[in-house]
C-alpha cells in the first residue's frame, strides 16, 4: 500500500524517528535556565558528546549527496568538492584551542573584545544570519530532492507537457552518448537544440509527486520545535543518534548497488577509466590537482569563520576535550565520505545520463535498490544528518543574535527572557531556509560558494590570532571590498540584463577534443566500438566551450543556432578583477578558471588586511595584552581558578615572550610543544592513510 509513492512501511518508520527525536528535545530542555546552559549546555560536553557533536554538525545529506553528484558527474575528481577538507583537517587541532582559550560564546564576541568594536560584532551576526537562510535552504533542498527522487510520478499520471520533457530528455541522453563522427548531420543539428535546453534546465528524466515547499514547512517545524526546546544540549543529545543513524544512511546502498553491477569487476567494466583518477583528467575534469589546492586554500581560511565553531568548542569541558572531540568527529566523517564516493561510482555504472539533475543521484539509488522499510531507513538517515546541523547551525546562530545584536540594546533583561528571544531567532532562521531553498537549484554552486563567502571573515580571524598590528579599520575594509566582490556583485550581475547581453562578459573558452586510450566498456560493445569489454580502444571525448565571467552561456532561443548568447548562473567576480591586469583565460580549462578564482578568494584579503593595517592606528597595548593572555592561559579545573589565571597572564605579557616563536615582535604564534607535535603530525598521517584506503577502494578490480 502506498501513498503519493511512499510505502506505508516508510511512512511508520519515519513517524517513529520524529516521536523520538521531540521527546528527547523535551527532556533535554528541563535543565535550560540561563543563556550558558542553552547555548554552551554549560561548558559540560566531555570528549563523547563531542565527537558526536561535532561529526553531526559537520556531517549532513547534502555533503553526502554533492560528493555524490560530483562523482557521477565527474568521477572520482569530483569528491574534491567535499573531500578537500580532508587537507584541512589537521588545522582544526590549533582553532579548536583557539576557540576553547579565547572563552566567548560567538565569534560576534571574538570580533567586539579583539577589535573593541561592537559594531564589527554585530556586522559579523548580521552576515552570518543572513547566510544561514541561504545554508539552511541547502539542507533542505537536499532532503527534498532526495524525496523527489524516491517518489516519482508513474508514466501514466503526467500530464502531456510533462511526457514531451521527459522524452526530450531520454533523447538527449541517447545522442549525447554518441561521438560528434557518429551522429548524422540531422542528429547533430538536433543534439544541438536539445544540449542548449539542457544547460537552460529545461529537460526532466522525471516529476515527481513531492510538492518542495510542503516538505520545507514539515521538515523545518521538526528541528524548529526540539531544537527551541532542548537548545545545544538537544543538538549534542541528538547527534549521537543521528551520528549513528549517517553511518546506516552512508554503507546502505553500495553492496546493493555493487551486487547488482556484477561486483567491483562489473563497476570498472560499466564506468569510463578515467574517472576513477584521484585528482581527475586535467583535460577532461574540473578538479586538477593545483584546484585541489586552491579550493583547499580557500577553505583553510574559512573554516574559522563558521559560526558554530566557536559555540562546539566553547562547549567542552576544557581545550583537550574540544580538540580531540573535533579531529576524532572529522576524520570520521572523512572515513565516511570514502563511501559516498564510492555510491557516486556506482550511480555511474547504473544511471550514467539517465538524470536531469545529478543532484537526483542518491534519491535514485534508494528508489531503485531499497525495499519498502529500508527506504524509510534512508529518508531517516538523510533527515538526521541534515537535522544534526540545522540545529548545531540554529542554536549558534541564536546565540550570536543575542549576544551581538540584541544584549547591547536590551542588557538589562532576565536570563529567561534571552532564551525566549534565543528560540524565536532559531525558528526564524530555520524557516528562512526555506526561501533560499526554493529559489536555489544547484549544489554545486552553492557549496563553491560557501568555501569562498567566509574567507570574508575568517582572514582578519585568522590574523586577530596571531598578529597583534591587525587593525579594527583595515579588517573593515577588507570586508566592505570583499564582500562587494566575493557576494555582491556576483549576485546582482547575474539578475541584470546589461550584464547578461554584455559581449565582454560572455566569453567562452576554446573548444577542444581529447583522445585516450581506455578498456571497453558494455556501451562501447553496444555501439560496435569494441569486440569484448575490456579490449583497449581509443576515445574521443568533445569538450565543449565553458563560460568564463558567467557559469553558462546559452542561446536565448535554443531552438535557433543562430539566437543570441545570454550569461546564466553566478558571474565570476573575482576572475573579472583578475582580467583587469590583462589575463587572457580564454585558454585556460575549466578546472584552471576555478582553480585561478579560489587563489583570488583565498589571498587576496590578507594582502588588503596587511596593506591597511601598516597604515592605521592599532588596537591598544592593554587590550591586546588581555586578549593574547587568555590565548597562552590552558582553561582551569574551575571558573575562579581560571579567572586568576588570565588576569595574571593579562598583567604579565613578558612571560609570554619565552613561549613565542618570534620574541618580541607583533606575531603571536607560540613555540609548539609535545601535544601540539603529537596532535598536527598524527592527523597528517591520518590524513595520508585516508588517501591510502580510497586508493585502494578505487583500485579493487
């Protein structure tokens, strides 16, 4: 028995996941008297919850499903979307002691006391507010994309326009998997028309039964209701179950989808060689191995300016808890990852251009391979992992509206009324995700846009850590300059007319063919390119031009080859700026276009932050001697024994001078001793034996 495509196994295993999920949000929220136990669960997580809590936090179904969706739109080289925090991941040792020393609960607080500037504070709370509507609207977008795909629409239950799309699309799919040599004259003519509907979205493999914005209201008052009740010690509470509940989501799928491809020997006889390359063809990928390192670059720097990170460290018992909570948590997830791009191959070897949307790919699967009740499973595995960071994202974004923006203006109010406002703030901030949700469309651009938009920020963090010349005015300007290009212009070029017709900005790269040697595989033998799968052939793969300044140029009709071009998608901003100095990127690859964008994002607002800072008045001594004093004071068994501690260290600075690593000057980067060693040189070689398994996984034949 079903209901609009749902099994009714899979709705009774979903009702249960909620009831659970709200009665433990109430229970958490008995103990929730002030604004330390509702934000920070009063400094009590020891190393468990932190793992939890951290693994949750960092881990939801759209990371899942980008990886996913790279991989089956790119091969391996396409994990690099998330994967690349696997580079990062080492840091996380040093800001997690930033984060527990610096004792503040928001990083609005970090920017008020570093810089005495509230208004910094604020502007932070502001920006980060405003990006939670659009992170929020990711997670939603993915759990009800995923529900799309699991219930479709029958054939005989869409209407006639539906039907034509679908079958548009089924031909598409069917001439693009010939090359250009083999497609007759006419076939070509129409691959064309139908190519430029396919950029412009215009083409569905399916419809489905799911109305999105019913699933967002539904989805969001959940997490809305437990995460206003129990606060962060509710989102620490439900982590390790949903923690346990991502790990059940991530294994499910692959042996049911390798036992139906014949096993690892099947997957390498359905999916082209080249795309099990770690770091991707640089001809034919958008992933090479230099944009490995620029994304990575531009991550680095922001991942300090989460606004969750402050609150998950600030939460721990003290700062050996906190580091080993987030390095423990994160190289799980990174074991875990190892299995969702090993899903996104085995979407290839079954569904290779059979979606519209790569987006759709784990939605698919499930559809495909699951059982009525295991489907139900998945949903729930897909709505703890988004649940286990919309609360952790919902609880730090409440505190930071409280502290930075509301506290100042209303200071005199009860402890009890800061929490009342603290759970209207989380409400609003789930729910404005919803808006993002509908007008978002690709999660690829989204997640390029997150690794880039924080780096705002989390330079002058960055640099407030360890340079005591940072200035409150130069951080000011890099952030009015960055944000102007990195988020305002993007945005507003992409929505205008002027911008989208200018023929400066629609330039393509070249075009080009690539030929290389590979094993034949079941498509090949199917269309007389090989006698047997596994014989060595040579491939000619067409790539097409690539927008440079727009992330797509199309015709405006497509239906006319000789329609003029129009721009859609994100307008690269920064590889405008970067044309300015007479760089020619019509040469470049794609993966080169993205990799020269991230460098931009990732080093150039350090060099406006140093500029300025040379020039402009600094933060005074007595503040900078407080504020660097707690960074050297480890955190005490109990809060008057640490108070001491830091008022010493505030009164002392001179002492701190033997600890440094350059004495006597502006860089405040202490000399590393044997946890620091131990901690960063252990997570490397972690991060090398990660590498090693998916090697491995990718080598199985």
């Amino acid at each position: 028995m079903q209901f609009l495509g749902l099994h009714v196994l899979d709705i009774i295993v979903l009702l249960i996941y909620l009831v659970v999920i709200l009665w433990l949000g109430k229970k958490a929220g008995e103990s929730n008297d002030d604004t330390s136990e509702f934000f920070l669960a009063g400094r009590s997580l020891g190393k468990f919850y932190q793992f939890f809590l951290n693994f949750g936090a960092s881990t939801n179904a759209d990371q899942a499903v980008a990886v996913t969706r790279e991989t089956y739109r790119q091969g391996v080289g396409g994990m690099w979307i998330q994967f690349l925090v696997l580079f990062i991941t080492p840091f996380y040792w040093f800001t997690a002691l930033f984060f527990r020393r610096v004792r503040l609960t928001t990083l609005g607080d970090f920017f008020t006391e570093r810089f005495k500037s509230p208004f910094l504070g604020g502007s932070y709370a502001v920006f980060t507010l405003l990006m939670a509507f659009v992170g929020g609207g990711v997670g939603y977008m993915v759990a009800g994309k995923t529900m799309m795909a699991i219930t479709p629409k029958p054939a005989e239950a869409l209407t006639v326009e539906e039907r034509t799309t679908v079958e548009e699309f089924n031909e598409y799919h069917e001439l693009d998997a010939l090359t250009v040599s083999e497609r007759s004259e006419v076939q070509q003519e129409r691959y064309e028309v139908l190519r430029q509907k396919n950029l412009r979205g215009e083409l569905r493999s399916f419809y489905s039964y799911t109305n999105p914005l019913v699933f967002y209201v539904g989805y969001g008052l959940i997490v809305a209701i437990y995460t206003m009740m129990g606060g962060f010690r509710a989102a620490a509470i439900t982590d390790v179950i949903q923690g346990f509940l991502i790990v059940l989501f991530s294994m499910i799928l692959i042996p049911l989808g390798l036992s139906k491809l014949g096993g690892f020997s099947g997957l390498h006889a359905a999916v082209p060689a080249f795309k099990f390359e770690l770091f991707g063809s640089i001809s034919l990928s958008e992933y090479g191995w230099y944009t490995i390192f620029a994304m990575a670059c531009s991550q680095l720097v922001a991942i300090v300016a989460v606004a969750q990170a402050m609150l998950t460290a600030g939460s721990a018992t003290n700062e050996n808890s906190a580091r080993f909570g987030i390095i423990g948590g994160m190289f799980f997830k990174r074991l875990l990852m190892l299995s969702w791009i090993l899903a996104g191959l085995i979407a290839v070897g079954l569904y290779a251009g059979k979606l519209h949307d790569p987006d759709l790919a784990w939605g698919h699967m499930s559809r495909d391979l699951l059982l009525p009740g295991a489907i139900g499973l998945m949903l729930v595995g897909i709505l703890a992992a988004n649940m286990s960071t919309l609360d952790a994202l919902s609880v730090s974004n409440s505190a930071l509206f409280i502290k930075n923006l509301y506290q100042p203006f209303r200071p005199e109010k009860s402890e009890k009324h800061y929490i009342k406002v603290g759970r209207v703030v989380i409400g609003v901030t789930l729910f404005g995700g919803i808006g993002a949700a509908i007008y978002v469309d690709n999660l690829l651009e989204l997640f390029k846009y997150f690794i880039s938009i924080p780096a705002i920020f989390g330079a002058p963090i960055w640099l407030g850590f360890i340079w005591r010349r940072l200035t409150k005015v130069a951080v000011i300007v890099e952030v009015a300059i960055c944000f102007a290009i990195f988020a305002i212009v993007p945005n507003v070029f992409m929505s205008l007319d002027w911008a989208r017709t200018n023929p400066a900005f629609l330039q393509q790269t070249e075009s080009f063919s690539h030929v290389y040697k590979a094993p034949a595989l079941k498509e090949d033998v199917a269309l007389g390119r090989a006698e047997q799968v596994g014989d060595t052939i040579e491939k000619e793969v067409y790539v097409e031009p690539k927008g440079i300044f727009f992330e797509k140029v199309v015709r405006q009709d497509p239906e006319d080859p000789n329609s003029p071009l129009i721009g859609i998608g994100r307008f690269e901003s920064e590889l405008w700026v970067m044309s300015w100095f007479g760089i020619d990127f019509t040469e470049f690859k794609k993966s080169q276009l993205v990799a020269a964008r991230f460098f931009f994002n990732a080093f150039f607002p350090f060099l406006i932050l140093i500029v300025v800072s040379l020039v402009t008045q600094p933060v005074s001594k007595r503040r900078l001697d407080y504020f660097f004093g707690k960074i050297y004071t480890p955190v005490q068994a109990t809060p008057e024994e640490d108070e001491r501690a830091v008022a010493y260290a505030a009164e002392n600075p001179e002492e701190r001078e033997a600890k440094k690593m350059f004495p006597n000057s502006n860089w405040e980067i202490a000399k590393p001793d044997k946890m620091d060693i131990l901690g960063f040189g252990g997570s490397w070689l972690a991060v090398g034996g990660v590498i090693f398994l998916l090697w491995v996984m990718v080598s199985i034949r």
